[in-house]
C-alpha cells in the first residue's frame, strides 16, 4: 500500500448535486494531484496542489476545484454534477519535482445517476 | 504538451514467455518516464521510471523498461511472465520544464494465460 487514502471508496449522487472527495497524502508528501480516470481509459489530470495553492490544471471546467490543507491533505470539489463525471477519481501525491514519481490511493468511484 | 500512445489494447502472452508492452511518448524537452500497473479496482501502483543515465530501468517485481531516445519509446518488459501480471499497465510521462501533468496512455491489458 502507497500511504496514500482517499474517502470514501463508492459514491452515488444525483445530476445537478455536488460532491466533495478526499485523500490524505503519503508522509513527508507535499504536492497532492487529481486525476479522473473514465472506464476503459488512462487517467486523465484534473489539477495539483503544492504547499496549499494550485500550481497546474488541466482541461477540466471550472466546476472542478480543490483545496489543500496545511498537513498536505486534500479535497476535490464537482458542482452540478453531469452524468459524464461518473469515473474513478484518484488522488496521487509526491515529493515535489518533476522526476518524482507519484503514489496513488485506490480512487474514489463516482457514479451520477 | 506532452502524450503518450501505447498502440496494442491488450498484450496476450503464455506464462514464463517474456512479456513486452510498448510505450512511445511526445514531450518538449527532456523526459521523465513512469509505467504503473492498475489491478481491477484500485489505484495505480508505481513500476519502474527513467530520469536519466543508463537507458535500461530496472523496478519492482521483476520488471525492466528500455528507454530509446531516437524512437522515442520507453517500453516495459519482464523476462518471464508469471499469471500474477496479468493487469492494466499504463505508461506516462512528465516534462523537464516544471510542468506538473503526468500524461498517461489509454493503457495495456495484459493477459498471462496459465
């Protein structure tokens, strides 16, 4: 296991809701990253937080927003919820630099119904 | 912006043959290259990487990966392949200029058949 834990593991939520996802990073792990992951493709990057401000996003709408907290852990926020969010979402986190490979927690599968 | 492709959706191989996935990738400037295998379910568990210096990457259970900068490849192998690998394997890439995405392929099944 990688240290890294996300919350909770299943969720199920209405279109047009709005969801908040967790995950606590490996220790001694300062940048935290979002990834969704669609069924049957790779991940795909959403955004990473590094020492509490945003400092790289991808091609995600910004209904897509997080947070860092000062121990390094982290929250990923979708309002208004479209049936294509469905995914697993996963949170990765690293030491910061561009060689440093990221760790992974088991993801966070959304269902929107 | 960086990309990879992993041109076959599913690698079948007999075990204890020796296992290949390919990988090429495109990126500005210098590479940092990942493979990582995903089991149904879970997360993504980090295999191997290349940063720089000898082109041939040695990682966890057995796994090696061959970096070509010329074809622009970085792919995976295993010497004898166990049932045990049968997974999603997924390479990435990373570039040198401080951007922070990790750009993944769609992904290689891999089918180790007994």
């Amino acid at each position: 296991e990688t240290g890294v834990t996300q919350s909770p593991t299943h969720l199920i939520k209405t279109r047009g809701q709005q969801v908040t996802l967790r995950c606590s990073s490996q220790s001694g792990h300062n940048t935290v990253s979002w990834y969704q992951q669609a069924l049957g493709q790779g991940p795909q990057f959403i955004f990473q937080y590094y020492r509490e401000e945003e400092n790289g996003r991808g091609n995600f709408p910004p209904r897509f927003s997080g947070l860092q907290f000062p121990n390094y852990s982290s929250e990923l926020n979708v309002n208004a919820l479209e049936l294509d969010d469905s995914a697993l979402y996963l949170c990765a986190s690293r030491r910061p630099g561009p060689e440093t490979e990221a760790f992974f927690g088991q993801g966070t599968r959304l269902t929107v119904v | 912006a960086q990309s990879v492709a992993q041109p076959e959706d599913q690698v079948n191989v007999a075990e204890g043959n020796p296992l290949t996935v390919k990988c090429t990738y495109s990126v500005s400037g210098n590479p940092y290259l990942f493979w990582y295998v995903q089991y149904p379910n879970r997360g993504l568990q980090f295999l191997l990487k290349y940063i720089t210096g000898d082109n041939l990457v040695k990682g966890s259970y057995g796994f090696e990966a061959e970096f070509n900068k010329s074809q622009t490849s970085f792919h995976l192998k295993k010497p004898s392949a166990l049932v045990s690998d049968s997974a999603l394997y997924f390479c990435a890439v990373r570039d040198s200029y401080g951007n922070n995405r990790l750009a993944f392929g769609k992904g290689n099944q891999v089918v180790v058949i007994p």
